[in-house]
C-alpha cells in the first residue's frame, strides 16, 4: 500500500525528522504537536488553556489537510507535564470533538519540546 505525506502551512512545520501526518489507505497517522504558533513557530502566550487550545487548532490544520477532521480521530495521545492539567484537556476537547469521542491516553511526561506543556497525537480513519 502506498503511503501519502501530508503536509499543511496552517499547523508547525516539522522541526525535526518527521512528517506532519502519513496517510496509509484510510488510515491517517498523525504526529504530535506542540502549541506553536504555525506562522511564527513560537510558542504560544498564555496559560495551560491557550497551549491545550493551540494544540488542537494544529491537530484540526493537519487533519483537515488529510481530507478529515477531529471527529475522525480513533485514537489520541495526550502527553501532559503535569497531569492536575488534565480537567483543562478534558473541557478543552470537549469544544472540539463530538460525541462519541477517541479511544484516548494520558500520559505524564516530565519534559517535551520547546518546555511546551502539553503534545498531543493520533490516528485517524477516513
């Protein structure tokens, strides 16, 4: 089965050896991103909420790019610095995904690209 790189100026450009997404049949694979801010590749201002925010938005840019959106999400990962966050994660992606939600983990991790707080990535399905 060929495989399909997706790629989007509307979410972060890879800041290392990855790909935005690969697409594999119906199967989309993700990766994660950071709350940066696609046009400057900063990170974004804020709190908690607004890096939780700018994630989503990244992973919104990268799905649409593949032809989906969230709610075609199967699978997602959320890899937080400090898991007390996790109540934001949940009201946050609440805004952002209908009913029925992704198979979902959350993981503490005690540091991440940029001292960002919070990645997140998944797998999609078309």
């Amino acid at each position: 089965m060929e495989k399909e790189i997706i790629c989007t100026d509307l979410a972060p450009q890879a800041i290392g050896t990855y790909s935005q997404a690969v697409k594999v049949g119906g199967t989309v694979y993700l990766s994660g991103q950071i709350p940066l801010v696609p046009e400057t590749m900063a990170m974004v201002g804020g709190d908690i909420e607004a890096q939780i925010r700018r994630v989503f938005d990244n992973l919104q840019a990268v799905a649409r790019a593949a032809g989906g959106e969230l709610d075609d999400m199967v699978k997602l990962n959320v890899f937080l610095t400090d898991l007390t966050h996790f109540p934001v994660v949940n009201a946050v992606m609440a805004e952002y995904f209908a009913q029925p939600y992704p198979a979902r983990a959350a993981i503490g991790v005690a540091e991440l690209p940029k001292a960002s707080q919070v990645e997140m990535d998944g797998i999609m399905v078309l």
